[in-house]
C-alpha cells in the first residue's frame, strides 16, 4: 500500500544521487512488495490488534520525530481531526482488515487484490471528490483487473486453502478488498483536505499514530498483553522490520522520489509490488503459484500497468 497523506508531491527538488534514486527505488519495488509477507509472518503468533498497534505507533512516532527533527511546526487541532479520520480509515479500518484476512489468504493472493488501488483511486476520486471521470480506455483497464480478482476468489478459492472453506476464502479476498477502498478513500480524504498538516511526514506520522492507538485501546480492552510471551521471535522479527523498513524507510524513498522523480515513473511500484510479494510468498513461505495465481497476477498488472500508461 502506497503512504498517501498530506503534501505529498511538490515538483522535482535539488539534485539527488544516482545511487540513492536507486536505493529509494528499491526500497518502494522490493521493500513494500515484501510487507504482505513481513505481515502474515507477524501475526502468526501475535494478535492482530497489537501487532498493528505496535507498528503503528512505533512508525508514527518515528515520522513525528523526524518531521519535528526538519523542521515541520506543531500540528493544530483542524490538522489532528483531518489526521483521526484519516488514520482511523487507513490504517485502523484498512490494515485491520488486510490482517484478518491474511490469516486465511496467501499474502501473494493479498497483494494481487491490493494491487488494485491505482483503478480505486482514480474511481474514487471521481465519485466523491469531484475528480475526473476515468476514460474508455482505463474503466476497460480496471475490468481487466477485476477479472483478474475473480479468477483469484473463484478458482484459488474453488478448492480449500488453510483448513478454509472456499466461502472462507472468498471472505477473506472481499475484506482484502474492502481494505484498499478504506485505504483509498481515507488517502484521499487526507490529501484533498485544506486542514490536512502541509508536511507529508508530520501528516503521515500523525495518521499511523492515531491508526496505531485505536488498535492499541482494543487491544488492551481484548487482553492481549498477557499474550505477549507467546509471541515467537519470527514475529517479533517482522514486527521490527515493517517498523524500521516497511513504514519509516520506504514511506521515506517514497517522499524522495515524488521530490526528484516523475509520478508516473514512482507509481510504477503499484505492478511491481505484487510479482514481488508472489516470488517471496512462494520462496520464503511455500505459499503455492498455481495456473490461477498465475493468470490473475498476469491480468491484475496488465490492468495496473495500463491505467498508470493512461494517467
């Protein structure tokens, strides 16, 4: 999922390296097509609410730091609602789900469907911030990516998949879709809105920050803290790597490539992320390619790939 909060693009800036265009590139293509994978492993032992909670305020207070660190002034009170409902969407709603789900779906399965946000954003946009209405060209990219999804929840999900019926299955994939719209719509709520903090680190942080303390007040309300020591050291691993890489790094390339880099050039992680997360889900986790994944992965990138062209 792509960081989208704030003042997040402002033209090419100063100068910046070969080698750290290249670092940053990196870290938005393979760093963030890993979290799928990073998450499913984070959760295996660690309850849902405090595996977010913890990376959430973690990462957050990491963005306020530097934001405060560069410079950024103190958020107001207009700054910190547009931050609650934003936050409370993004990530609270969004991840929240993606979490439940993937203790059913595949994470290579989660990021295909994922995938996807490039044709929900421009859908959204349109539909309720008075954006533009998509052309021909690109609602037939996103029903190209929309049968992708179905080959993904009607063949993947035909058969049983983790001890999960295929009624499971397809639940699991429509809250993986709902978690990108609530993503979307709370991203663009933050970035179209005047009160929104005009530094994309200090909006962001403070976004994880109030996603990250709903998830923290429920997760000692549901009594997760007295399950802390059967959290197993592969989980606490992952927690540690989507604070330190997957939020706090790669939110920060993100940042540096929309300063120095074309958007249509950065928003082609959204086509790469997937192929990523589906080569590490069956490397690392033995998670299965079958013909389905295969063709689905193949329609949801063409269609990515074509709205970006579009767009």
């Amino acid at each position: 999922m792509t960081f989208n909060g704030g003042a997040m693009s402002g033209g090419p800036e100063k100068h910046v390296s070969k080698i750290l265009i290249v670092a940053c590139y990196f870290a938005i293509y393979f760093i963030w097509g890993s979290t799928y994978l990073a998450i499913s492993l984070s959760i295996k032992t660690t309850p849902i609410f405090l595996a977010s909670a913890i990376r959430f305020v973690a990462a957050g207070g990491a963005l306020l730091l530097i934001a405060r660190f560069r410079g950024a002034r103190k958020p107001s009170r207009p700054n910190l609602v547009i931050a609650f409902k934003s936050g409370m969407l993004a990530f609270f709603v969004s991840f929240g789900l993606l979490s439940w789900a993937e203790k059913i779906l595949p994470s290579s399965t989660a990021a295909l469907i994922i995938a996807l946000e490039p044709a929900w954003f421009l859908l959204f946009d349109w539909l309720f911030f008075l954006g533009p209405k998509p052309g021909r060209r690109i609602i037939f990219s996103q029903l190209v990516g929309m049968t992708g999804c179905a080959v993904l929840v009607f063949g993947e999900g035909s058969s049983t998949y983790g001890g999960a019926s295929a009624a499971g299955y397809a639940l699991s994939a429509a809250a993986v879709t709902l978690s990108g719209f609530a993503w979307v719509y709370g991203a663009l709520l933050a970035s179209k809105s005047p009160e929104s903090h005009k530094d994309s680190a200090m909006a962001s942080g403070l976004q994880m920050m109030c996603g990250g303390l709903i998830f923290a007040v429920l997760s000692v309300c549901m009594g997760d803290l007295s399950r802390t020591t059967q959290i197993s050291t592969e989980s606490w691993l992952a927690l540690l790597y989507l604070i330190v890489f997957g939020s706090v790094a790669a939110y920060s390339a993100y940042i540096a490539l929309l300063r120095s880099q074309p958007t249509s050039k950065v928003s082609t992680h959204s086509f790469i992320n997937p192929i990523v997360a589906v080569f590490l889900g069956w490397a690392v986790a033995g998670e299965a390619v079958t013909i389905y994944t295969a063709i689905a992965g193949f329609l949801i990138v063409l269609s990515v790939a074509g709205i970006i062209r579009q767009n």
